[in-house]
C-alpha cells in the first residue's frame, strides 16, 4: 500500500517497453477520472507519450479490476495500463 | 468446490495435478484437462522460444472469478489452474486447467469455459521470438470468438 | 495421425500418456483429456466395487474407428484411449481419452466426442457392487442423449 | 480361427451369466440370417433359452461388427451375442 496522497501506476507488456518504464508513483490529492489521469501523467511525466497510452486498444485497471475511462480513481489506488491479454 | 490456482516460472507435473482432483472426493466421476504447449511454428514463422509476462496479483484474482463464473453454471467438485510465466521453449508447457466433475458433461463444459476465458481475460502477455526477432502477440480473433460462445442470451 | 489404443486390467501413468500426446510433434498445441474414475455412489446407493468387461479383439477395433470417424471431423494430431477391465475400486482410474491437436478447440470437441461414443459403443459392460449385491449397469439415457449431439444434419 | 463348417458362437456379461455360457462352437455349412440361427440354437442347444437370447436390448455382432437379424452369418463367421454396452 502506498501513500493515501499518491497513487501507484503499471504498465505491462508492450506498453512497458514502448515507454520504458514499468512503474511510477503519481501524487493525487483528490478523485479523477481514468480520461483526467491520462491527461495528468502527459503533462507531468516527459516518459509519458499520448499516442502511446491513449491507443484504442490499451486497457486500464484500476485496484485490479478492468475499468472504463470515465471510472474515478481515488489516492491510494493502484492503477495499471496495458494492451489486450493474450495468455493461456 | 475446491479452487488451486497458481502462477509459476517452474514446470509442473501433471499427474499431480490430476491425483489432486481425483482425491478431492470419491464423487468424482470424471475429469476434463486441458494442457497448452509451445508450438515451434506460429502463423508461419518458426518459433524458438516464448516469453511469458503477468501481473502478479490481479492475474490470480482474474482466475479465481473466471472458476467461480463456470462453479456457477456447471458442477464442479474441484478446479486446478496453473500457469507459467518466464521464458519458455517449443514443446514446453504453459497452461494447465482441470476439472474434477461428478458427470463428463459438466467438466468438458467447465474446462473449455475456463481456458476461454483465461485466453481472452486473464491479465497474461506473449512475446513470440522468431528467428531471433521478439515480437510481442496481438488478440487472435478466433479466441474472441470462443469467449462469444458461453454468451448466455 | 497416431493412436494408442490399449484395454488392460491395469492401472496406467497420466504423465506417461500425456508426455506421448506431447512428444507426437511440435506442432501439438493443446491437448485435453478426460479421466473416468469409479465414483463411491450411483444411483443412491454406496459403490463399493466395479467389475468391468469386454469384448476382445472387438473393442480395440471399434476404438480405433471412432478415434478415425473423430479425426475426419476435427484436426487431430494424436490420440490416446486406454479403457481397464476387470475389478476396479472407487477412486480407481477407469478410462483415459486424449486427443493432441494444434489449436484447443478440435482436442475439446475431439475428445468429448470420442468419449461419448465409447459411452453407447464400445463393446465393454460394467458390474457394480453395492453393498454386498453385484448388478449389471444398464444404458443411462444421458448417455444416448450425449451420443446424439453429435449428429450431423 | 476355426473350421469353416463352423461358427463361433460368444455371449458377453449379464447375458453370459443368464445363459450360464460365455461360449460355443456351433455346425454351419451354408449362409443363415441371424434370426434363423437364433432358432437353430434354440432348437439344438439346451443351454440357449429363446426369451433370453431375443429379448429386445440384445445386440449381435457377426466378426465384430454389430448387425441386423437379417444379415447373413456365413460358416467360419465369429458371432456375438451381448446387452447394450455400458463402459467409459
């Protein structure tokens, strides 16, 4: 668990190597939106590409359940991004 | 319903697995596995090895709900799901699902319902390497389409 | 193609048979198998033992038809089907299918319809013990009904 | 293999046990139907009891494959009486 103030961000597979990194920790005082977020950590993070995270395809966890972009994310939360899963 | 779910860089053994189902109850009556390997070819280039990526955590989370969902709709006296990650080489194992039913019926359709949700849902990632070039897969359509089909109207 | 068919009174290895469906050829990507296995009741009633017979010399012959009529429906690459006869005990293994096919979806269908239809005709009969009494099993109607799914219009 | 003035006659499980036989070799020396070596068993084989050996469930394989009452059982033929099959 991390800070109440902060929120941990993932990313997985492709999305990890397309922005070489594979996790950060995002100060969030107050509930956004998964869209609010993205726009957030373009303008913040310079490892943060827009085209990259915003793919149509790259789908979003937050506390490890998959969400929609207009869910709220609150401080403390753990939220991943990642592409379409292709196990089994 | 007894549940073992587990995410592992090791190899297992199958008939582990398969005794652990057997002796979850002498109502056992049939038992449906399914076993995924490695194959050396993938839409036309020669596979030399697979790389395997979770995330840890919701991977196991996501499995557990997916042999819930089919406990729910067919009878099920035990599940194991196993499934490696790391690097892996053709003829090697990746995925093991298996049902211990009290009727044939109920574990092929558990079984089945299991692996096509696992492909489709469970939070895995693989990079193919072809003759030393890696490529990360992309959703095959086919396993969308075997997903649709549990769709109850 | 490649089929093992075996009937013998005893137990068999499911690592040992599943290590053959993978050895067939690289190009195995999934295998499914099912595990028939001697249940405590029936019917109501404790089973404390099974008597299985057959027809032999018939029985291998018409195990190899079905695992054949399986593959021209499906893309199998491999089949196993070993069936025991004799006395059994709840908990012992009586019947193992196993078909090794490139993608999933043929090794399921493949795999349960060779079941069902050693279910309804393979020459083999079970003798049940319960409780001192021993019956002979009769045809179980889910059986036929399993059977007739298969059927093409 | 056995003479061809001859067939070989199994029965399998309950059948066997209601016959009290599991099995028998039985003069043939031109093609019959099934339904008629029926009779000739039942009229030359004291063991063979016709209400048994025809009752409805009662399947017949001539060299192990399963038959009509009019198929043609030539001599030298393997012939096999048996209730509906209850394995797997």
């Amino acid at each position: 668990m991390i800070g109440s103030q902060m929120i941990k961000i993932l990313f997985f597979a492709s999305l990890k190597e397309q922005l070489s990194i594979d996790a950060l920790d995002f100060p969030l005082t107050e509930s956004i939106t998964v869209a609010q977020l993205v726009d957030e950590l373009v303008l913040k993070e310079a490892s943060i590409d827009r085209d990259i995270l915003s793919a149509e395809d790259i789908l979003v966890a937050v506390d490890q359940t998959v969400v929609s972009s207009d869910f709220l994310v609150r401080p403390g939360s753990e939220v991943a991004f990642f592409p379409p899963v292709t196990g089994g | 319903m007894i549940k073992k779910v587990v995410v592992q860089i090791d190899d297992f053994d199958v008939n582990e697995e398969t005794a652990f189902l057997v002796d979850i109850s002498k109502e056992v009556g049939g038992i449906n596995t399914f076993l995924g390997t490695v194959r050396d070819v993938n839409e036309g280039d020669t596979v030399t090895g697979l790389r395997l990526e979770h995330y840890p955590g919701m991977t196991e989370k996501q499995i557990h709900a997916i042999i819930d969902r089919a406990s729910s709709r067919w009878s099920v006296l035990g599940a194991v799901v196993i499934h490696r990650v790391g690097d892996l080489q053709p003829g090697e194992k990746i995925v093991f699902v298996g049902i211990a039913s009290k009727h044939r019926g109920d574990a092929f359709r558990a079984c089945e319902y299991v692996m096509d949700s696992l492909k489709t849902e469970a939070t895995f990632w693989k990079k193919e390497v072809t003759e030393g070039e890696a490529r990360w897969l992309t959703t095959r359509q086919t396993d969308v389409e075997a997903l649709n089909k549990w769709q109850v109207d």
